[in-house]
C-alpha cells in the first residue's frame, strides 16, 4: 500500500503536533528558545517530508503513499490519506514555507510568541491535512479546522483593523464551506441510495452517477465554496483585509498554501464529482477567471498601500490558475498546478519583503519610501528577483506557469486567453510602477537615509524562494513530470464521464431515476 | 561538430553570477577584478564565436545549418520545447558583430563607468546579462527560447536605463521602456499562440524554425497574415517603430554605453533579425509584407523630422536610430531581407560609433564642467562647439559615421542605404512612394548629423570657463572609437553590389536562409495564393527547397540580374546618384545654417513656431499617449477599486452582515431575561395553541 513502508503521510501531517505539545512545555517568557524549538520542528518537519518527493513514482496516476483506518464503521468514514501528483508539490510548498516562516517572524512577532507559534504549526497540520485527506468528512475537518489558526493569526497579531479584517475572513470562508458540508451529505446519501454502502471515501464517490439537475446544485455549492477560497471576483473582497492586517507569515502562508486550497479543491473534488455541470459552469468560471485576472491587476495599479498592492496581485495570478484548469487540457492544467507553486513562491517572497520593510519603518506606503535602492542594495535584488517572478519573465518561474497557462488556455478558450494574456501587461505595469516608487528616485526622506540593509537571518530567509525562482524557471521538467501522470488521468476521467453524461442525455435519460437505473455503466468508468 | 555552441551564453552567464553575488566584495578589494571578469567573459564568448564561425565558412553553403539541443524546457503534453541553439549564416552573422561590439562597448565602459563608485560592478552585471540574452535572442532555434532573450534584453534595458535610478526621469524612462516592450511582448505571445493552433495539428508543438517554416504551408493566408502581423506588433516595441518607439528617445536617460550597445547597436535591431529569420512566413502574406514596408518607411521619415530640431546631442542620435530602423523595415518590407540585415550590420558599426563618440564628447564636458563646478547640460550641444581641437581622435571618429549615416559613397552606410532604397524602388512589393520617402528621409538624416557635427565640434566654444578644461578621453575609450571607424569605413565592402561591380558576398553568404526572401518568394506565395491553397503548399515547399541554400542559384540570380541589362542598372545609378544629391544638400544646408549664417535657425524657428515647436515636442505623441490611454485606464483603474470593490461588492458584503445584525438585535428583545415576560409568551402561545384546535374541532 506504501512504498515506504510505513505512515509517512500521517507522520508528516501530524509531526507539527508534536511540536506544538513540546512548545506548550516551555515557559512562555524563554522567547528565543521558543522561536528556537519552532524553527527546528518547522525544519525538520520539511526533511521527513523530503521522502514524500523523492520516493515519489512518477508514473502513477493514482494515490502513493495511502493509509486507510476505519474511523466510524458505522457511517462509513474512514482515516483515509493519500498523495498524488496533483497535491505532492502543494505539500511540499506548505512544508518548505512553514519554516521560513518562523524565520520571518523571529524579530516581527514580540508579543505572545508561545502562542504564534503554536498557531503556526496547528496551522501547518490543518493544511497537510486537507491536502491528503481522501475521505471527505476527514477534509472537512481539516478544511474547518485551518480558519481558526488563522483567524487568530490575523486577530491577534494583526494590525490595526485585525478585527474587522479577521471576522469578515472567517465569516466569508465560513460561510462558504457550509454550503460545501451539506452537499457532502447530500452525495453521502445519495451514494448510499444508489449503492447501498454508507461512505464519505472521496475515491468511491467519484464512481457515482449523479442526476444532471442535483449535479447543478451540489456543484455550485462546492464551487462557492472554493471559489472564495481562490478567491475569485467577485468573491475576493476578504483577502486585501486578510492580507493587509495579517503579520507577515500570516500573509506568507496565506497566499502561499490557504488560496491554493480553493484550487486545489477544484480540481480534486468539485470537478471530478460534478464534471458534467462544471463542463456547464465553464465559461462562467473563466469569464470570472478573466474578469479576475484583468480587475486585479488594475485595483493594484493604483493601490497607495504595497502590501494591498501585492494581495489584489493575488487576485489576478489566482485568476490564471482558473483559467488553466478550466482549459481541461494538460498545459492548461499542468500550468495552473505549476502556477499554484508559483505563486506561493513569489507572492511569498513578495509579501516577506514588504514586511522586512515595514519592520523596518512601521509603514507600507509607497509615498513614503523612494530610494530604497540606494541605502538596501541586497533588498533591492531580492525585491527585484521576485518582482521578476511575479510579471513571469521568462527564465523565472512564472514564466512556465503563465505560458503553460496561456497555451493551454488559447487551445480550447482562445478569446478568454486573449483577454488573459493582456494581463502580462498590466502585471509590469503595477509591479514596476511600485518598484519605481519604491526602490528608485531620489532618497528624498530622512528616515529612509539611514535604513539597515538586509541582516543575515533576513537573507537566509529570502534566499531559498529567489533560487526557486530560477531553477523552477529552467528546469521546471523536474517538477511537471511528476504531475503529468496524475494530471493526464484528471483530464481522461473528466473527458470520459462528461461523454457519458451527455450520451446519457441524448438518450432521453435526462431524468433522476433513469439514470439512477444505470448504475451497471459506472463501474466500467474506472 | 558545434556542440560546444552552448559556451557562448554560458560565459556571460558565469560573469553575471561571480559579478552578481560576489561583486561588491571584489570591487572592495580591486576594481579591476570586476572588468576583468566581465570583459573576459565576453571575450571567450567572441573567441568561442570566431571558432565557429571559422568552422561554419569551411563548409560548402547548403550544409551550413546546424542545431544543437541541450535543455528540456517547458514541456507538457504535446507541447514540447528546448533550450537549443541553432547555427547557420544568419545567426553567427549576428552573433559576430553583436558579441564583437558588446566585447568593444565592454572594453569602452571602463573608462566610462570608472568613477561610478559602489555600482562599478552592478553596470558591468547587467552587461553581461544583456549579452547572455541577446546571445540566446539570436542563437535560439526556436521562438520561445528567442522570447526568453527578448524579454530578456527588455529587462536589462530596463535595469540600465534606469541605473541612475536617483533621478526621477532615469527611472520613468526606464519603467516606460519596460512596459512598452511588454506591449509588443504580448503580441508576440498572441502570434506564438496562433502558431500553436495553426500548426499543432500538424504536428508542429515545439516552435522550432526550421519545423515551423517546414510546415508554414499548412497555415491559411489570413492565419500567416495574423501571425506576421502580431510578430511585426513586438518589432515596432523592441526596434522602436511607430506606435511603439516612444521609449527609445527616454531610453538615452541611461549611460551612454548602454545607449550604444542596446539602443543603437544590437537590441534595437533584434526586431529585424527577427522577421529576416522569419522570412518563410513573411513571405506568404504580402499583406504583413506591405505593412512592414508602409510602417518602416513612416517612421523612417517622421523620426527623421524630429531629429531636425533636437538639442540634447543623443536625442538627436535617438531619433536617428529609430529613423535607421525604419529603413531596416523598408527593406524587409519589400522583400529585401538580405539588405535590411546588411543595413542593420553597417547601422551598429557606425550608430555604436556615434553613441560612444557622443559618450566621449559628453565624458569630457561633464569633467570640464565638474572641475569648474558648473553645473549646465553636458549633453547639450548648444554649449558645446569648438571640441575639433581639444578631442581631435573623438571628432575623426565621429566624421567617420556621420559620413557613413550620410550615405556618402565609400563609407558603409552607402551600400546598405542605396540597396535598400534600390530595392523599395524595384522590387515586386516597392513603389516610387517607398522610394521617395526614403530619399527624402536621407537628406534628412545628413542634414541633422552634419548640423550635430557642426554645432559640436566647429565654431567657438560655449561652455565658457570650462572650456580649457575640455580634453581627449582615457585610451579605453578612444582604443574602440579606432576599431569601430575602421569598421564602419570599410564594413560596406562587404556587400557592394553588383551594379558597382562588386559581387556582394553579403548576399552569397545568406542566401541560404534567405533564399526565400528577396522578393522571389513572395512573388511566388502571391500567385499561388491567388490560385488557392494547394498551390500555395507547393510554392511554399519550393521555396523551402530554396531555403535549403542553393549558392549556384543566387548565382544564377545574379547573372539574370545582369541579363535585365542596361535600362535597371541604368536607373539604379540614377537613383544613386539622387540620393547622394540629397544627401549633399542636406550637408551643404547644415554648413550653411551653422557655420555660415548661424542666425537663420532662430529666425525660421521663430517665423514657423508652430511647425519648431511641434518637432521639438515630437509631436505631442507622448502627451497624446498619455491623454487616451494612461489617464483613463488610471481612472479606470480607480473606479474599480473605490466604486466596485469597496462601492458594490463590499457594500453587499457588509450590507449582509449589518441585516444579519439588526435582525438579531430585533429578535433579541425576544430573549429579555425577565420570567414575567417568558411567562406571558407561554400563556398566550397557549391560549393560540387551544383556539386553534377549538377551531379546528369544531
């Protein structure tokens, strides 16, 4: 069942705990020995899950690594966890950001730093749960269970409208996922209907046939769900708030794994669940995507605040990511993966930076710097490199994801890739504009004159995202090949069962019961 | 047998790294080391280069064609690209002069960029990294490797037109550069898309030229057209072409030799490499051909109109690059691929040796007006005059181009001009128009230059004090100014035509990648367009035969040529000989305007200050650009973000909250605390409870 050999995922998933029990040891007023402990969980919870990544087979469309308990017999749900190539690199990222960012708040965070960094890890399980959970109720759980970190993330260690900004975040998500937990119970009976067999297994419940008009609307509610998750326009409003109110590593983890989360889910549970109704909903989504990608870049074209700047540029990359797998073909889909890995590596290096700089002055404002460049060379090329990454140069890694994107999205959407593409445009407009008004121009203010360039730990924190950047620029084969087995499978079983549906429909078995009645066809799905 | 081809790129690369992460150590220790290191990179690079080159001649013309693969690059699904380097005469004739005087402009940039302390090793960083892109532009077998040195060079003129970044302007110019090209980036993705779904059915999903223009005939004409179209789109951003040019004059914010090698020399004429090594598909849209031609004429004769008037001695050399360019396009449009690649050729030895003598003229200005501490333009040529004397090599040199830009028989822009306007005026897609235009523009151009030469180095000196203090630059700058002379004295025999007796080796030795081009292919698409699609594939297929590198038929053609016998070569003098009168007349105009009667530039400028002041603002394009697209996209931009997302989306958003609230603060009053109050609700609920079953029963 496992090529290891032993419980890897579990180990991996729940080792953060561990740390967090050890953190609860220590006195809360030993501020450096609890930053200290942290770090060393954080790391060497990323090289237990260095194994995940390179005992990896490449070839394996399906779930590596499974482990399967029975939770409650009863009612079917089962400890069920698995990794394929489509969430391998998004646990990956999670492990690897986690402890950069302990190391991005060793200095920011001076108050309650037990409790910080209890979240911190509390946060990083909830995530690699979510991620590898195969059974859905074992999701939901994890699902539900990362708000309340972060909500105390943004709520406690915020800034000054953290309340506002932390209550609309988890009310907004919340609120969402409600939806989502009702349709879960609607497929748990409808599966028990239609077979007989209670089961949240996520694997079981893709075989089900599910009548085209119940489809519809569980399908919209999974995708209201993620879609504010994503977020996408015009769901997106709690994220500049989140964004702007929440510490750094908040900010770093929120766009670098939490957005992915609704993206992720798209493409393990809403569509292959509902691929008859999504195959309806996509022109909605990548009119939305589009819309997304355009409007947000424009909304941080002129924001005064970088840090806003910066989480409408979300908006607008998150939009590709829709975009590509809505193109349903493997460019498309490959990209939008590659851009979710992307994205949490430029965002988050962009968001580190705007916060090593706030450390540094208590602003964010872009009229108040100018210059910069001048006084924090080495800040200037890292702040440079990400910028780059984030208006997909080519030769960083957002190039790949964009083009890939792009591509996918000009074979099967052309005048939605065309619309999409303009969004290259407006992304240097806004990321050089800032950096402009930033980095360059005369080093006109008093207090920027004598500013610190980047210390050692700020470096050794940033380093590891600007050489990503790179190597994911030119090798990205590397990274693809593990995701083309898994990604190839997700389209031919999409193609497939759209196929079935809509010859289902042609043959007048449009109707619930009739297609209930040929539960015999979906077992030749597989 | 040219697999260490990946060598080339490799080394500027090696000197961006060593420079880029451990610059500001080594400088602290020795400057030197850092000019070293980089000019060293260029120089095993161009040694590199000359082996190969070397390698390539030895072989007969129809095998010169190679491509060496060395990376996967992206690759998904069909899709299927490579960082793979191709060698045939049209790239190692790029990389020759483009590694050659990148390795001089390096050499240059000492002297230059010396005194700059703190970021000695920063300029010499990017300049490797400009020549690693523009290496991988020009070597790239395929378009997508091609954009990486694109959007690469992009970059770089960006980070060094922006390198005094202290000044507001330098930044902006900068900034605009960037952002301009992206425009005429996203063209170019747009068309390599097209290539995509045009192509991909058939097989074609890596991109590569020699498969893309094996199966260019799959292409319908208005598919072709599409794509020459948006590919032309990012040539008017990257070599400066209207619409798109308006960078390239804010891009002299940047230190002169950036201004000479990017803006001059190499990354300026990346869009005419580009459509030359696309010939194939140009030449199956006579549409796009006509446009490039229509488009390279304009711009050559209104950046020309501009150049007339400027002060500021490299905006004056700024429009003239872009007026240069424009005659580039003229001669692709028309078919003449071969000669607008011989102009792009002679343009970079004389247009680099320009710029580098403009660099040393404002070199010496900047010390004299430092050492007197006065703090006037340095670049402004109404203080300079009288510099004959005190900097005799840098105004030898510069006389040198400016009679080459001229078009003075003899010197090397004369071929490459004349052939261009030759073949505006004779060839299949050419017209008298085209032709007039240029020769106009020409005039133009000798005008402008000699009215820069004199107001520069003849007459008195006007910088006052600092006039003693004017002298010759340091040797690391006048050591290229020699080599790029001779360069551009002499760099015109390579390809003097036939009608002046020579055998135009240029020619000879692109035939094989242009033998599509020229005109003959484009004759042929045309036709077989008009017969329809399966004629096209033939002719097409012909035409690749062709590209496959007949030497002895370019001989052939030259014998025909030759056969068409008096009356075209007659005309051909003739249209020599009126261009060079224009060219004289513009020179004879300038003597008299700035040595003889200096006072007749004011008195025209104030009798027709209209027409002074609208050259002088360049037309007003900028403020034009700015009124229709900057200002109300920024608008836009504002009422999304205050109207519609705080406005609407986050007014519903908050709205739903506050119902929620003020129903709940309604609903609870319900929940007082008090037992009387419960009390009476369970009574009268009671009371309901009973009527309704009483009323029920009975």
């Amino acid at each position: 069942m496992n090529q290891l050999g032993f419980p890897i995922i579990s180990l991996v998933a729940f080792f953060p705990i561990f740390g967090v029990l050890i953190l609860m040891l220590i006195d809360k007023k030993a501020e450096d020995t609890l930053r200290g402990t942290a770090m060393v969980f954080a790391l060497i919870e990323f090289f237990i899950s260095l194994p995940l990544l390179f005992s990896f087979q490449n070839g394996i469309a399906g779930m590596q690594f499974v482990e399967r308990y029975n939770w409650i017999k009863s009612a079917g749900l089962s400890y069920y966890v698995g990794i394929d190539g489509i969430s391998l690199w998004i646990v990956m990222l999670t492990t690897f950001l986690t402890p950069i960012c302990v190391l991005c708040s060793w200095t920011y965070i001076q108050k309650r730093v037990k409790e910080f960094m209890i979240c911190l890890l509390l946060l990083e399980t909830a995530m690699l749960g979510a991620l590898v959970s195969l059974d859905l109720i074992l999701f939901y759980v994890f699902w539900e269970l990362m708000l309340i970190p972060m909500y105390l993330l943004i709520g406690v260690w915020g800034g000054d409208n953290r309340i506002y900004a932390a209550v609309k975040f988890f009310i907004y998500t919340a609120a969402g996922s409600v939806f989502m937990l009702l349709s879960i119970f609607y497929l748990y009976y409808l599966n028990y209907k239609t077979t007989g067999v209670f089961t949240f297994d996520l694997l079981e419940l893709y075989k089900l046939n599910i009548p085209v008009s119940v489809q519809f609307w569980l399908c919209t509610a999974f995708f209201v769900s993620f879609a504010i998750k994503v977020p996408m326009f015009p769901l997106h409003t709690w994220l500049p708030d989140a964004h702007v109110q929440a510490p750094t590593a908040g900010s770093v983890i929120l766009a670098g794994v939490l957005l992915k989360m609704g993206t992720y889910g798209f493409m393990r549970f809403a569509i292959p669940l509902f691929p008859y109704a999504t195959k309806q909903f996509t022109p909605v989504i990548a009119t939305l995507a589009v819309i997304g990608i355009i409007y947000g870049a424009l909304v941080a074209l002129i924001q005064p605040d970088m840090k806003k700047l910066v989480a409408y540029s979300s908006v607008s990359h998150l939009g590709y990511v829709m975009l590509g797998i809505f193109a349903f073909n493997m460019q498309g889909v490959e990209g939008g993966l590659y851009q979710m890995l992307n994205h949490g590596i430029s965002t988050g290096a962009l968001f580190l930076i705007v916060g090593m700089l706030y450390e540094r002055r208590h602003t964010r404002m872009i009229k108040d710097f100018g210059g910069i460049a001048r006084v924090m060379p080495i800040y200037a090329t890292f702040f440079m490199i990400a910028t780059l990454s984030s208006i997909a140069v080519p030769g960083t890694n957002g190039f790949v994801g964009e083009f890939m994107i792009l591509v996918g999205a000009f074979r099967s959407l052309p005048v939605y890739a065309i619309f999409a593409t303009s969004g290259a445009i407006l992304g240097a407009l806004y990321m050089l504009w800032m950096y402009q008004r930033v980095m360059f121009q005369p080093l006109d203010k008093e207090e920027n004159k004598v500013l610190k360039d980047l210390n050692l730990r700020e470096i050794v924190t940033l380093l590891p995202l600007a050489v990503l950047v790179f190597v994911m620029g030119f090798f990205p084969g590397y990274f693809l090949r593990k995701m083309d087995a898994s990604c190839e499978y997700f389209l031919k079983n999409y193609q497939q069962k759209v196929a079935f549906y809509e010859k289902g429909l042609e043959d007048g078995t449009s109707r619930i019961e009739t297609v209930l009645e040929e539960n015999n066809l979906r077992r030749t799905l597989d | 047998m040219f697999d260490y081809i990946w060598l080339v790129p490799v080394f500027p690369a090696i000197g961006v790294l060593i420079n880029g992460l451990l610059g500001r150590r080594i400088e602290a220790v020795s400057k030197h080391l850092i000019h070293w290191i980089a000019c060293g990179m260029i120089a095993l690079s161009f040694t590199v280069t000359c082996v190969i080159f070397y390698q390539l001649l030895q072989l007969p013309g129809d095998q010169r064609f190679y491509q060496v693969t060395c990376l996967d690059w992206i690759q998904s699904g069909v899709l299927q690209t490579y960082i793979a380097y191709q060698i045939d005469p049209l790239s190692m004739m790029m990389a020759m002069f483009v590694i050659g005087i990148g390795f001089l402009i390096h050499i240059y940039s000492i002297g230059y960029m010396w005194e700059d302390e703190g970021r000695y090793y920063r300029f010499f960083v990017y300049l490797n990294l400009f020549m690693f892109s523009m290496i991988n532009l020009i070597l790239a077998n395929n378009y997508l490797l091609m954009f990486l040195g694109w959007e690469g060079v992009g970059l770089c003129s960006y980070l060094l037109i922006g390198f005094w970044f202290d000044d507001e302007a330098n930044a902006i110019a900068g900034k605009k550069a960037f952002i301009t090209n992206r425009v005429g980036d996203f063209a170019f993705l747009i068309g390599m898309f097209l290539l995509f779904t045009g192509l991909g059915e058939h097989g074609v999903w890596s991109l590569q030229f020699s498969e893309v223009f094996t199966h260019v005939h799959y292409l319908s004409q208005s598919q072709a057209t599409m794509i020459c179209l948006l590919f032309f789109i990012g040539c008017t951003a990257k070599s400066a072409q209207i619409p798109l040019y308006v960078w390239l004059p804010d891009a002299m914010a940047g230190p002169t030799p950036v201004s000479a090698l990017i803006h001059a020399a190499t990354m300026v004429t990346s869009g005419v490499y580009m459509i030359s090594r696309s010939n194939v598909l140009f030449s199956m849209s006579p549409f796009a051909m006509g446009v490039v031609a229509t488009v390279g004429a304009l711009t050559a004769i209104f950046a020309a109109s501009i150049g007339l008037v400027q002060n500021d001695i490299k905006k004056v050399l700024a429009y003239s690059t872009v007026s240069q360019l424009g005659y580039m396009f003229l001669g692709l449009g028309v078919g003449a691929f071969a000669a607008g690649m011989f102009h792009v050729l002679t343009h970079a030895f004389f247009k680099a040796l320009l710029f580098l003598g403009s660099g040393a003229v404002i070199h010496s200005m900047h010390h004299a007006y430092h050492k007197v501490h006065c703090h006037d333009d340095p670049q402004d040529m109404r203080n300079m005059g009288g510099l004959k004397a005190k900097t005799p090599i840098t105004f030898w040199t510069f006389l040198i181009a400016t009679l080459a830009i001229s078009g003075i028989p003899g010197f090397s822009g004369f071929f490459s001009k004349d052939e261009i306007l030759w073949q505006a005026w004779s060839s299949p897609q050419g017209s008298w128009i085209l032709w007039l235009i240029g020769a106009v523009a020409a005039g133009m151009t000798a005008f402008y230059m000699f009215r820069l030469v004199f107001m520069t180095f003849f007459n008195e000196c006007r910088a006052g004090e600092a006039c003693e203090h004017i002298h010759e630059s340091p040797p690391s700058m006048t050591g290229p100014l020699c080599v790029l002379a001779f360069l551009a004295a002499v760099g015109g025999y390579l390809g003097v035509p036939h009608a002046l007796g020579g055998s135009n080796l240029f020619h000879q030795f692109l035939e094989p990648v242009m033998g599509l081009g020229d005109g003959k292919l484009l004759h042929d698409a045309t036709q077989a367009a008009s017969h329809g699609v399966e004629h096209a594939a033939q002719a097409a297929g012909h035409l690749m035969h062709a590209a496959a590198g007949h030497v002895a038929e370019a001989a052939g053609h030259a014998a025909e040529g030759a056969e068409h016998g008096g009356e075209s070569m007659f005309m051909e003098y003739l249209l020599m000989v009126v261009s060079v009168a224009l060219a004289c007349f513009g020179i004879l105009i300038a003597y008299i305007f700035y040595i003889r009667k200096r006072e007749i530039p004011a008195a025209l400028a104030e009798k027709y200050s209209f027409i002074h002041r609208l050259l002088l603002n360049k037309w007003y394009v900028d403020e034009l650009y700015d009124l229709v697209i900057i200002s109300p996209l920024r608008g836009f931009a504002y009422f999304l973000w205050r109207g519609v997302d705080v406005g609407v989306v986050d007014y519903i958003v908050n709205g739903v909250a506050r119902v929620v609230g003020w129903g709940s603060s309604v609903v609870r009053y319900i929940q007082s605390g008090y037992v009387q109050s419960y009390a009476v609700s369970v009574v009268f609920g009671t009371v309901v409870l009973l009527a309704y079953y009483f009323l029920k029963a009975l």
